[in-house]
C-alpha cells in the first residue's frame, strides 16, 4: 500500500500481517504481486501475502498466489476494513459479498466466487465531517492507535485459529468477543 497509507484505517490488513509476521518471527521477501512471509505451524502452512497491486486490483495477487501455491479458496482468507462495523470489532465470515469494499469487488471477480473466507476489522463510520474516502485513507484517533495492538492481536489468533481449525471453529470461538 505505499508509505503514503501505512498508518490510515484503510491498512489494517497489513498491519495485522506484519504483527502475525512478527509473531511468526519471520520477514517478508518482495515477491511477483506482492510481499509474502511463510511460517510453518504443526503442518500447516500460512503463506501472508501483502498485495502490492493498488488495494481496487487485489485480485490479481490473490490470484496468482492461490495458484503458484497450488491453494483454493477454501484455503483463503483476506483480511480487510470494514466501515460497518465500530472500531475493532473484528468478524469473520465463511463467504459473503464485497460490502463495498473495492479490493473485495475485485477478488470476488478474478476468483469468479465470493466463497472464501474473510476476516473484517471494523473501523467505524465517523465520517460525516471529512467524507468517506478521507475518513478510510485517514490516520487512527490517539484512543485508536492505542488499542490497535490489543484489537491487531486478537485478529492474528484468528488468522492462527482459522489455519489450525477452520473457519466455522473459528467464527464460533471469537465472533462474539
């Protein structure tokens, strides 16, 4: 997404990736479409992959990864915004449609399908004043900035849980917290 965006609403996704990443205790390699960081848990593979393609063309990284990793889409999960929900909530979903979501649109139409799973960080909708597009490529408040790393760790035991577990333990075990 560019230094320009790093610390707007609108790039959670890789904030989330670099904390799983670090997690991980591994680093991320620029790769075709995208950086990509691989850890190794118990046999299962997770492949990160930080899209370098603008967040509308998404699909294309998405894309040629599932099939260099020779992957499905039940094997997918894309992390995204979601103005919908209040800041942190964090829900995970088997399928669904792309919410308005650019990025979403956009997989959903290179994949041909809407069915893989997604996980949506919510970053409200306080918009009024700025608008829309400036309030999702806006920087957190100070009380958001502050809770990230508690809201962006719950999102990487997801990530974990959903690899280890699938998507519907993992709907159950955080969808309500």
């Amino acid at each position: 997404m560019g230094d320009t965006y790093s610390q707007t609403r609108h790039n959670i996704g890789f904030v989330i990736l670099d904390a799983l990443a670090d997690a991980f205790e591994v680093s991320f390699q620029d790769k075709r479409y995208g950086f990509i960081a691989k850890h190794n848990i118990k046999g299962r593979s997770f492949i990160l992959l930080k899209p370098t393609t603008f967040v509308n063309l998404s699909g294309l990284a998405v894309h040629y990864w599932l099939k260099k990793e020779d992957l499905t889409e039940e094997d997918l999960l894309v992390v995204v915004d979601d103005l919908s929900l209040p800041f942190g909530v964090l829900r995970m979903r088997p399928r669904g449609s792309d919410g308005g979501h650019n990025g979403l649109a956009n997989i959903n139409q290179i994949l041909g399908t809407k069915n893989y799973a997604r996980l949506r960080f919510g970053i409200g909708n306080d918009f009024r004043q700025v608008g829309q597009v400036n309030y999702v490529l806006g920087e957190w408040t100070e009380e958001e900035r502050a809770a990230l790393p508690e809201r962006s760790g719950i999102a990487c035991d997801m990530i974990i849980n959903f690899g280890m577990a699938g998507v519907t333990n993992t709907m159950n075990k955080y969808n309500n917290r």
